[in-house]
C-alpha cells in the first residue's frame, strides 16, 4: 500500500474515529492498556475501552464501541479494527492475528508498534473470556 496513503488513512481514522462512544447496555466489555507506548498526549501508555452488543445467540457482533486515548497507531487501529469486528463471527475475530492487523492497518509493524494496533483485539479478546456484562440480562 501506498505509504503516504497509508499515513492519511491511520492520521484519519486517529483524528476522527469510527464507533467511538460508549453503548448504554453492552452484552461485553473489557478495557486495556499499553503502558509501553507513551507520549506527551498519553504519559500513562495507551488505553481503550471497548464495549460490544452480540447477536441474540451471542455468536456475531452486532455494535461495538470504543473510547481511549494513546498513540495515533493504538486509535487508528481500534477504529479500522472496530468496523471490520461488524457482522463477523465472535468466533473469528479471536483469530485474527498479527497477518490480518498488518493487512488491515496498511503496514508491517515491529512487535512493540503491533502491540498499538491490536489493543483493542486484544480488549475484545478479554472481553470475550470475561463473559457477559449483566449475565442477568
């Protein structure tokens, strides 16, 4: 992909991000942190928050969300990550891996730069172990 191009999509997805908000009754939810990416907008590391509606089965994501702050990479890939986690099987969505991340965020990424864009799969991933929200619900 073309680098230039690819600097515009990360600098657009991390200054306007998609499904950024937060959901009044998420089935999921899990929040996490890079304290190894640190910056003068960001001294504490990376952070995100995700929440997540599933299907009636539980098994597709139906509506995510996401808020955070931390590098342009860690926002950048929860937006690009959170609209592809739309309509997708919770199922695949764990498997992604670093292969797919790089496909999806236009780049190759060292381990500690994968570790940006992934934060919010790896939130999905927690919050996908730690069950529902409301387990009453």
């Amino acid at each position: 992909m073309n680098n230039k191009f690819v600097q515009e999509l990360l600098a657009d997805h991390s200054q306007n991000p998609r499904n950024y908000g937060e959901l009044p009754s998420p089935d999921v939810e899990a929040a996490m942190t890079n304290p190894q990416c640190v910056g003068p907008t960001h001294p504490e590391g990376d952070r995100v928050r995700l929440q997540v509606v599933l299907s009636d089965d539980g098994t597709t994501v139906e509506t995510v969300r996401f808020t955070g702050d931390g590098c342009t990479l860690s926002q950048a890939g929860a937006s690009l990550l959170s609209e592809q986690m739309v309509g997708v099987s919770v199922s695949e969505i764990v498997e992604w891996d670093s292969e797919y991340i790089e496909e999806h965020v236009g780049m190759d990424l060292t381990p500690p730069r994968l570790q940006c864009a992934e934060l919010i799969l790896t939130a999905f991933r927690q919050a996908i172990e730690d069950g529902p929200t409301n387990p009453s619900s």
